[in-house]
C-alpha cells in the first residue's frame, strides 16, 4: 500500500484483511459500499482496491489490528493480577 492519498492494496492483501476481520465477501462488500464482484475481482487480482475503498480498508484493517492489540494485553494483565 501507498500513502493515504493513492491507498492501493493488492487483492491478496484484501483478501488476508478479510479473513483477519471474519467477514464474507459479502460482508466486507456492504461494509465498504461495493458490489460483491468488486471485492471478487480485487482478490481475483482483475482489479486492484484503491481510493476511498482501500482506506477504507486500511482503516478497517487498523481498528482490527488495535482491537486485538488491546485484548492481547488484557489476557497479560490477567494473568499478571493472578
């Protein structure tokens, strides 16, 4: 991916931040107001996600990243306090 301003992101990394976040096609599909063959065709590689629709995803993909983060360290305090 590039900077915020040319955000692209090649379809296997779409399809990586799919799976990551537990969604469908489907569902990252109306999560980013798409057509399900758009995100068919980033993660076929015919097309690659870009402009408002890749940070979208990259923003998706963050808030995923620092959930996970958080819940990570919450497990360790856990078992720190007992």
């Amino acid at each position: 991916m590039t900077d915020a301003g040319t955000a692209k992101i090649s379809g296997p990394e779409v399809a990586r931040i799919r799976k990551a976040l537990g969604l469908f096609q489907r569902e990252l599909a109306e999560r980013l107001g798409v057509k399900v063959e758009t995100v068919v065709a980033w993660e076929s590689g015919r097309n690659r996600c870009r402009g408002p629709a890749a940070r979208m995803l990259a923003e998706l993909a963050r808030e995923h990243q620092a959930a996970e983060l958080a819940h990570a360290r919450r497990i360790v305090a856990d078992a720190d306090a007992s």
